[in-house]
C-alpha cells in the first residue's frame, strides 16, 4: 500500500474523515531521526495495507498542524480513528517495537 503525502489542505479528507484507522508520520526532511523512519514506515504500509493507512507530513510545511496536534518532537506518529487520536509514538523507534506499539494502539480502535 502506498504512503500517502498529505499538505495540510488534504488533511481533513485523508485523516480525520477517514473510514480506515490512519497513522500520520509528522516529520521533516531536515530530521536525521525521521529519515531513519522513513524505510521502516514504508515497510510497514505494506504489512498493515487495508487494516491501517499510512501518511506522511512535513511538519515545515503544515506547522498549525504539528501546533494543533501538540507536536513537540519529531518524528511523532500519530494513530488516528475516526477523526480521533488513538495515540502516538514519540522519536525513532526499531521495527520490532514499532510495529508491537502499533499493534497496541490498533487493538484499541473500535470498528
């Protein structure tokens, strides 16, 4: 499955009106933690296609979003249901522990 690259006009339609659990990767190119996320993220889409979709935003480009959802540090996952946050995960996390973190928060949403 596809990541997909949301600006902050798309954020609506693509996250919070979303019928799939979503979780939005904020970071920024400039973040050495955040580029080595990138390929663990990209994996994962593609274990989790149709179960989780997977968004990617920079944060240096949509900064009222980072601000509204409280992004202190990045990389910041954000797991998002329903328009609702779910929970996040804070600073580069190994695979294994993503993807158990992940798991944990997907077990709480409700469908």
């Amino acid at each position: 499955m596809a990541i997909v690259h949301i600006e902050g006009t798309d954020f609506d339609k693509e996250v919070r009106t979303s019928k799939t659990p979503v979780i939005v990767d904020f970071y920024a190119d400039w973040c050495g933690p955040c580029k080595m996320l990138s390929p663990i993220f990209e994996e994962l889409s593609g274990e989790y296609a149709g179960k989780l979709k997977f968004a990617k935003l920079n944060t240096d480009n949509a900064q009222r979003l980072a601000m509204e959802y409280n992004v202190s540090g990045i990389p910041c996952l954000i797991v998002m249901s329903q328009g609702k946050e779910v929970g996040r995960i804070v600073g580069y996390v190994p695979k294994p522990m993503l993807k158990a973190k992940v798991d944990a928060l997907l077990s709480q949403v409700k469908n």
